[in-house]
C-alpha cells in the first residue's frame, strides 16, 4: 500500500473516536457488517422461497389440471343421470295421474248392475261422462244411487234419459271426480 493511503487510514482510525464521521465510521465497520449479512440472508431466503412457490405453484396448476379433466369425464355421466331421474319423475306423474282413472273404473265396475252396460265412457282428469243402458228402472235407480254418494262425485247430472223400444233405459250422466274419495 502506498504511504499516504495507510497515513489516510492511520489517520481516520486514531481520529474516529474524537470526530463525527470517526463516529460513523466506527459504527458503520461494527454494526453495518451485520446489517449486510442479515440483509444477504434475507435476499437468499426469497431467492430460494421463490424457488419453492415456483414448484407449488406449478403441482397446483397440474392438480386443477387433473381435476378439470375428472370433472369433465364426469359431466357426462352427470347429464345421463339427470335425464334418467327427469325420466323416473316423467314415469311417476304419469302412475300418479293414471291411478284415479283405475280406481273409478273399479268403482263403475263394482257398482254397475249386472244388467247395465256403457255405450260411452269418458274419463277425464276430474269429470266422468257416460252414455249407458239399463235393463230397467231399478237397475238405473241402484246406479243413480252409487253415484250419488257425496264422498265420490260431486254434482252429478243426469243429462238424458229415455225409454228405447225394448223397454230399456237409455240414459247419458256426466259429473265430477272427488279424487279424495278415491285415494284410500
């Protein structure tokens, strides 16, 4: 080293303790040494947590890669069930709806005398119309009676009635359902 440079560091050295910038100095060579170490340790700890989110990073867009890819083989299956449970709901309202024709057409079936026949039957959701003869009055009125009953059908009308040429009894009702009636 030249001699005026170790003059100039002798210098600032003996002089440190009495001047402000000997100060300085002093405290700059003690304390900023673990300053910069503390702050290389710090720079190094993101240099390699960078390295470490990178790598989760990239696992995270390769498992939603995966699970998008599950999701969508799936969605297939998923629309297929959805029409299937859309077909078992159809099936369900259709025996729903198809139970109270049944059950009156028993009824008509238990009730009607024997020498009683329909030439027309129309069963809708919640009227009943017919055209039907019977052998007499006896066998109109036992009908007539049976639906009658107030649990069953509800304003029953007889629409027609006449006496053919062989003595029968042609008559024509129509009236409404009671579905409640019907339900046990």
């Amino acid at each position: 080293m030249p001699k005026k440079v170790k003059k100039t560091i002798n210098l600032i050295i003996h002089d440190r303790d009495t001047s402000v910038s000997g100060q300085v100095l002093s405290w700059a060579l003690t304390y900023g040494r673990y300053i910069i170490i503390i702050i290389q340790i710090v720079v190094l700890s993101v240099f390699f947590l960078r390295f470490k989110l990178d790598r989760d990073h990239t696992d995270l867009k390769e498992a939603v890669s995966q699970k998008q890819a599950l999701v969508q083989s799936v969605s297939d299956l998923e629309s297929e069930i959805r029409a299937v449970q859309n077909k078992i709901n159809n099936i369900g309202q259709i025996t729903t709806s198809q139970a109270l024709p049944i059950a009156v057409l028993q009824f008509l079936q238990d009730n009607t005398p024997v020498d009683t026949n329909y030439t027309i039957l129309n069963i809708s959701s919640n009227t009943i119309s017919f055209i039907a003869t019977a052998r007499d009055l006896r066998s109109f009125n036992y009908l007539l009676r049976q639906l009658q009953q107030p649990n069953r059908f509800s304003d029953v009308n007889l629409e027609d009635i006449q006496r053919r040429t062989d003595g029968r009894i042609e008559f024509k009702v129509h009236a409404k359902i009671n579905p409640v009636g019907f339900s046990s």
